[in-house]
C-alpha cells in the first residue's frame, strides 16, 4: 500500500511511523508508556486491515481513521495526536 501525501509525493505505508506517532502524542497526553504501545500497536493493525485493499491511501484518509479509533480507545491520545502539527 502506498500513502498519497499532501504534496501528491508516494511512499510505502510504514506502520512503524504511524505507531511512533501516536506514542509521541501518548507521551504528551502523560499516557503510560506501556498503555500508548498496546493502543498504537491495535490502531496501527486497524489501519493497515482497513486500508488492505487499495493500492494508494491518501493520508489525511489514514489521519481521519486513526483519529476515530483513539477516539475510542483513548481520547487524551486523540486531543494531543489532533493537536500535533508536523
């Protein structure tokens, strides 16, 4: 699978990145470290299964899908990952 950022640029969806991400917002959001690794791992999986069948996914589609599920899961992760402007 292949993200479409912003500026059209494509690069292969690296979930790694995606969990890192939300760990930095669970440590801004003084979320325990090892609560923010469960939930990065579970969003990251939802993502990935989500997405499976397509070949390019935009990203603000990926944003827009991990935003949902930490907003179920946890929202202080969500708040500050909503937050965070790259």
């Amino acid at each position: 699978m292949k993200v479409v950022k912003r500026d059209e640029r494509r690069e292969d969806f690296d979930d790694s990145k995606l969990r890192r991400s939300i760990e930095r917002s669970a440590e801004r959001a003084d979320i325990d470290k090892d609560k923010a690794r469960e939930i990065s791992d579970r969003v990251a999986k939802d993502v990935r299964d989500n997405f499976k069948d397509r070949d390019d996914v935009k990203s603000d589609d990926i944003r827009k899908r991990v935003l949902d599920r930490l907003d179920s899961e946890e929202r202080k992760i969500a708040d500050s990952f909503r937050n965070f402007k790259k």
